[in-house]
C-alpha cells in the first residue's frame, strides 16, 4: 500500500471513530471533534515508535502532554480517546496492533492464534491462569487483584482525584466479587445488569449511588477489561429525582454557631460565610487566605477548578488568633525536626523547602503528626469527619429538628444571597458550579422560605 493510500484509510478510520461515539453513544457531539483530535495526534507518533505496542505509546503520549503543560483533564480526555480507539473501536473491527495477528467476530479466537500483544503487554486484562495447587479460588483471587491493580493505576495516570479512585475501587472490587459467584470467571454485561438490578431492588440505593456504581464498572470493563459494554451503559443507569437542599434560616443558623466553640466554630463561619464544602475547608493552606482583600482562593476544588469566594470580616479577628496558634505550633514542629506540610503533585521536587514554608501550612492541620510512605514526617489536616461531628453535636444542642449537615451551610450561604438579590450568575461562580441549572435549585427554596403567595387558609 502506497503511502497516500494509508493515509486515506486511516482518515477514514477516523472518520468510523467518530461515528462510532455517536452510534454509541460515549461522547457528546461537541466532545466528539476533540476525541478524534487526540486520536490523530497519538497515531502520527505511533508512526515514529516502530512496532511499539500501544499500551507503551500511550504512556509516551501521556508523558509528552503533561510535558508540555496540558492541564489534567485535558490528559485524562486524550488518555481516554486513545484507549476508546485502540482498545474498544480497533478490537470491535478485529484489528489488532499488528496486521499479522487477528481474531473472529463474537470474541472466538481462530484456530491456534498467536498471542496478541494485548496479552503479552496487558496481564491486568486477561484472565490470569490459576496454579493447580492452590484451587481456582487462589487463581480468581490472583486474577482480580491484577484487575484491580491496573484499575487504580490507570486512575492515576488519568489524575482522577483520590476520594474517585477510593469510590471507584470500591465498587469495582465489590462488583468482582459478586461477578465470581456466577461461575463464568470473566465478568460479563449480564453480570453488570444483575448487579445493578440487585443493588436497586435488594440495597434499595439511591440513584445517584447507583450511577455512581455504573461509572465505576464502566471504566473496568472500557479501560481494564478493554471492552465495550455497548448500549447497557446507557440503559442501566438510573433516572435520578430532584431533591431540596436541607437550607438553614439566619436564626438557625445563628444559634448552631452560638453552639459551637473554638477552631470548630472558625471552620463552620467559613463555610457559611463563603460557600465552601466541607473537603474544601479542610484543605485551605494559610497562602489562600488574604485578610487584606478579605477573600479565600479555593485550589483544585470539584472539577479541578480554582475560585475566589468571601472571607467574611466577622470571623477575621478569630481566623487571626487561630493562626497565630497554629503558627506556633508550626514552629515547635520546625525545631523538633518536623514541619514539612504535603505539596501537590510533583512541587516538591521543583521547591523542595516549600514544603517548611509558613505560606503552605494548612489553616487546619490536624493535632497528629504522620510519617509518609518517602519516610517524612509531615503534619497533614484535619480530618473531615472532625468537622462533621462538631457540626452534627452543634445542630442538636440547639435543637434545630432539620437534619442539617456540613454542606447544609453551603445550601444556607447561596440560598441567602439569593434572598438578598445576588445575580444568580454571580452565586454560580462563588459555589463554583459548572452549569447554573444546578445553582437554580436553590430558587426553588427560597421560594419556600420567602414566598410571594400565602395560603388561602390565611385569608379566612
């Protein structure tokens, strides 16, 4: 084949690419452009690697992006691309990575095939033989702790945020294990509709825990198992029913605060003075703090995104002798050979005193020190679930009967501009949502508690 003839197949492979996410509905139209984009730019550097397997390619292609300064999502949007193309769309049209190897329709290798370079590159995603001497339960084990190994790596090399990967493990692990007890060794789409069903009828989950089950089992079988679960991944997940936010009125508010005390007290005004979630707060370093413009910068909130949001003044003069205390401390940790605070990604390589530095240290460290797995003693934050405690002994000393929570200061904070006549708009960016219908939520509830109409009742 010329080599104008290779290029002309390979455009039209792409061309099928795209069509093929359409018909099956993985991206959305406008995703689509970007998808193929990544796909052309890994294939013009699989032509420079040789016979190079994909799988080795892709970890090139990764590396050269994040090289270049690509932010992680763009990453994780190329990664997933390549792995759709290669993995799910090349396997589907019986084409492997070399011409040479092949294998029939419905997954039923010919007669006495070579081995394909997936197997040979990717043991994660074959069934790893069982020794005879342990029993296949030792080899089903061996086999799911492989899938679950290259799971977590590939979550990793996609930068999903830790508190994902520890609920997409979850659910992956729990859905092998039931897989197993069907007998078929390799989980199937019947095993993911019973799991589903059985998680639905039997746990009676919500839907958004059910979703969430889904995408979990979808990225195994897509990016692990490297095969396409098909239509199943739309039709099994579940339609999910709006639901009020549990908002707090000033004066309930007003008395949760009045029943709470020191750091405790500081960390729950800040949540309601600026909107913060409770995984936010925890992590704010003394850096993203700015007394003089009187805001705090959230960094790498939901979605990877940083914004700007209120440091009340209210709770300056508090913040402040918190701080000194915790500077304090920061010190004492300094003196006794300590006082490293953990840096993001790879900083501490590029600044490696940073780490030391007052400006680094988290506003809310926790009372214990920690040593790393690199064997350093750092002192990390305080737990979430510190918080939610105070907030959960605080809403029932002052007898507010509403099961209020951590982020129910933060349904309280935007339901309060809102009744002051913030541009919803504006709201949007403090709360840092992505599309201002979920923000609308909160006009439903205001509605309640700020209603233009009164009951006829009243009027008698």
């Amino acid at each position: 084949m010329s080599g104008a003839d290779g290029a002309r197949t390979e455009v039209a492979d792409l061309e099928g690419f795209a069509a093929w996410l359409g018909g099956r509905r993985m991206a959305r139209p406008q995703q689509r452009p970007h998808l193929v984009r990544w796909v052309r730019r890994f294939l013009e550097l699989r032509e420079v690697r040789g016979q190079e397997v994909w799988q080795d390619t892709l970890r090139v292609f990764l590396t050269d992006l994040e090289d270049g300064g690509y932010l992680p999502w763009q990453i994780r949007q190329a990664a997933d691309a390549v792995s759709l193309y290669c993995g799910t769309y090349r396997g589907m049209k019986g084409t492997a990575a070399s011409p040479s190897r092949h294998t029939s329709s419905r997954g039923k290798e010919d007669s006495a095939p070579p081995q394909s370079e997936l197997d040979r590159e990717q043991p994660a995603a074959r069934e790893t033989a069982p020794d005879p001497s342990a029993g296949d339960d030792a080899g089903e084990r061996v086999a799911h702790a492989d899938l679950l190994a290259e799971m977590r790596r590939l979550l990793r090399l996609r930068h999903y945020a830790r508190r994902t990967e520890t609920v997409y493990m979850g659910w992956a692990e729990r859905f092998l294990r039931f897989a197993k007890r069907t007998g078929k060794g390799r989980p199937t789409t019947d095993d993911v509709q019973d799991f589903l069903s059985r998680l639905a009828l039997r746990d009676k989950v919500s839907a958004s825990t059910q979703n969430q089950a889904c995408n979990s089992i979808l990225f195994l079988f897509r990016h692990v198992l490297m095969e396409d679960m098909g239509d199943i991944a739309g039709a099994v997940r579940a339609r999910r029913s709006r639901r009020l936010p549990v908002v707090l009125s000033p004066e309930e508010t007003r008395a949760v605060l009045d029943a709470m005390r020191g750091p405790h007290r500081v960390m729950v005004e800040l949540m309601y003075g600026g909107g913060l979630r409770v995984g936010e707060l925890v992590v704010l370093r003394v850096k993203d703090l700015d007394f003089e413009a009187r805001t705090v910068t959230v960094r790498a909130g939901k979605g990877d995104k940083d914004r700007v949001t209120f440091l009340p003044a209210r709770v300056i003069p508090d913040l402040r002798q918190h701080l000194e205390r915790v500077r304090a401390m920061h010190q004492r940790d300094l003196s006794a050979g300590a006082g490293d605070a953990p840096l993001p990604h790879a900083l501490a390589r590029k600044y490696p005193n940073a780490g030391r530095e007052w400006g680094w240290q988290f506003a809310f460290p926790s009372t214990r020190l920690q040593v790393d797995e690199d064997g350093v003693v750092r002192r990390w934050h305080v737990a979430t679930s510190v918080v939610q405690r105070a907030m959960k002994r605080a809403v029932r000393k002052a007898g507010i009967a509403k099961p209020a929570s951590c982020h129910s200061m933060r349904h309280s904070f935007a339901t309060a501009l809102l009744m002051k006549g913030a541009d919803i708009r504006r709201v949007q960016d403090l709360l840092g949502h992505k599309s201002v219908e979920t923000t609308m939520i909160y006009t439903h509830v205001l509605q309640s508690m700020a209603p233009d109409l009164a009951s006829p009742l009243d009027e008698l």
